[in-house]
C-alpha cells in the first residue's frame, strides 16, 4: 500500500502519469495500474481524466491529504525504529540560536537524554555567526538555527558528517517536528 500512495501522490504533484513515471523510475502503464487499483479499492475516481490533461477530483483531493499523513506516519516509524537500534555514548555539544531553536532543544532534550543516557549533552545560546564559527572550530558538534528559508524553519549545521550521538539527536528533533506538524 506504501508505494501505491507514493505513486499516486507523485502523479498528483505532477498532475502527469508520465511525468510520475520518470520520477519513479517505473512504466506508465504500471503507475496506471496503481492509480486504477487504489480506485477499484476505494470506489471512489480519484482524476478527471480530460484528453490530455488530468485533474484531481474533490475524492482526491481529500485522498492526497491523508495519503501525505500516511506516508509521514510512516517515515516518523522508521525514524523512531532507527533509534532503537542506535547505541551512542559519549559528548554531544550543541549550539542554538533564536526562540524556535531553542524551543526544539527544550522539546527535544528530556527525551534524548532518557533515551541515551550515556550521552552528556551540554547546550549553547549564542548568535548564529558565534554559533556556526563554534561548530567550524570543531567546538560544537551541532548548531540548531532559525532558518525561514528552510522547510521546517530551522537549519541545523552541519548537515552531514554528524557523529553518531549528534544524528540521533537530530533523528528525534526531525521526529518531533513531523509530529508536531501532522498535529
């Protein structure tokens, strides 16, 4: 069922079945199959097929929303099934700036440190400039940034190359934050 809502939520993006299908590196013919098997599934149709041209219709419009809170349930389990399987100890040091920032580390802080208790967490309040030269110089292992040019509003550096105890936190920040917005 998972990828059958990928498939439709792709060609819904693309209000294209070819288009979809070069996204997903799979044949239109098979994407058609998928949409169609949602629809018998469901009875309901969820594109008006027009000529060359289709659109969503009110079914799927109302399909798309809870199709994209399916799949980001579903990301926010594997997320949370990672964790389990992480073992960290060690340091984890880490710099915020700005009130959202802030607010996630308080969100995110009693959890993380119930969760992997061999991991000393220490925290930071500077600005962004003292923040990222902090993580440069390689005495912060992460910085947590507003950023309203990012899709959550905040922007953590650096983006890769994290080490193991700093992933997990920012796994369970990521966790957080999708749940907070399907809320």
């Amino acid at each position: 069922m998972d990828f059958r809502l990928r498939v439709f939520l792709a060609v819904a993006a693309n209000l294209s079945f070819t288009k979809a299908s070069k996204e997903l590196l799979i044949s239109q013919p098979a994407i058609t199959k998928h949409v169609q098997e949602l629809e018998n599934n469901y009875k309901v149709q969820l594109f008006n097929r027009q000529g060359g041209r289709i659109a969503l219709t009110p079914e799927g419009i109302l399909f798309r929303e809870y199709a994209e809170k399916i799949i980001e349930q579903y990301e926010i389990l594997k997320c949370e099934m990672d964790l389990f399987k992480t073992a960290v100890s060690g340091e984890l040091k880490i710099g915020a700036d700005g009130i959202a920032a802030k607010k996630l580390f308080d969100a995110v802080v009693q959890e993380f440190a119930e969760r992997f208790p061999n991991v000393k967490l220490s925290f930071v309040m500077a600005a962004a400039q003292d923040i990222g030269q902090a993580v440069e110089n390689g005495c912060l292992h992460l910085a947590i940034m507003d950023s309203p040019e990012s899709e959550y509003g905040l922007k953590i550096i650096p983006e890769s190359g994290l080490a193991p105890q700093a992933e997990a936190f920012v796994a369970l920040s990521m966790i957080k934050i999708k749940k907070y917005r399907l809320q």
